[in-house]
C-alpha cells in the first residue's frame, strides 16, 4: 500500500492529505504523510503545520521513473484527478499545468474558458498564452471563447495584428 501510494503521488510537486487522497482514491493521505515523514521517506514539510510536504528531489524523480516504468497508462489520469483537486481549490495554474502534463487539451481549453479572463486582468496574460500556445490551433477555431480569450491576451501584449486575426477568426 505504501509502495503504490508513493508512486501514484510522485506526481505531485507538493503534497497535502486532501490532495493525495483525491490522486489516489484512498483515504486518510494525511495520516500516511505523516507516517512517512516519521519513517524517514525522504518527504520534507514545506509549512510549520506539516500540511503540506514534498519528496526530496532525487526521491521524487526516483519514484516518477519508477511510475513511467511500472504504470504508464496511469499517469495521464493521476494528473488529471489532481488537476480536478486543484480546480476545485481555485488553483487554476496548478490545474491547468496537470491538464497540460496529462496531454488532455480539451481539459485545458475548459480551463481557459472558465477562468482565463480573470487570469488576463490579474496581470497574467502571458501565463494564458503560454497556455494556449501549447494547444492545438484547431482546438483553439472550434471554440468561440477561446479565440476571445486569445485574441484579448494578443491585445494586451499589443500584438495588434495576430489579435485581429484571431478575432476575424
């Protein structure tokens, strides 16, 4: 249990009780961080609560090598669940970024439509448009609010031209 744990959370760039439990399926996550970090896992307390935690870098990409080797089929559906977790907590960079290593673009795209806007007046416009750099342009044409979205972040970058284009779209 402990072993399948450990892969499954690898991952993870930090790790909490709520999240892993959501990775994973299982229950009491934070109960078994705990337990690790007693045991000496190699897990490091990132707050003073001991809420969150992170493996020790050459751990962690151990277990992520480990993960590929072992289970490749899971990995894409590990970070979409954290990908949900995180969207759920209202962070949407961090659920964006594991739609992004899960390769799920339609994930991605739904992202940016729900919060992109919010994201670009925030003064984040070049994290939506590296976002959605890395979507397929067909992706982008068959969704109206999308090519908004990416013509309004063009403009804020005052790539006037590539936003008229977007918007003629």
């Amino acid at each position: 249990e402990t072993r399948s744990f450990l892969l499954q959370t690898a991952v993870l760039d930090r790790l909490n009780g709520s999240l892993c439990d959501a990775v994973t399926g299982q229950r009491e996550s934070a109960a078994r961080l705990v337990a690790l970090e007693r045991g000496n896992f190699f897990l490091i307390p990132l707050d003073s609560t001991r809420t969150w935690y992170r493996y020790h870098h050459l751990f962690g990409d151990v277990l992520k090598a480990r993960l590929l080797e072992e289970c490749p089929e899971q990995v894409a559906a590990l970070h979409l669940r954290a990908s949900g977790w995180y969207e759920q907590q209202g962070l949407v960079a961090e659920a964006v970024q594991h739609a992004l290593t899960a390769a799920d673009g339609e994930r991605v795209a739904h992202l940016i439509e729900q919060h992109g806007l919010r994201i670009i007046v925030g003064g984040q416009v070049h994290t939506v448009l590296h976002w959605l750099s890395a979507l397929a342009d067909g992706l982008i044409r068959a969704r109206p609010m999308l090519r908004i979205i990416h013509a309004l972040a063009l403009q804020f970058t005052n790539q006037m031209a590539a936003a008229e284009a977007r918007v003629q779209d």
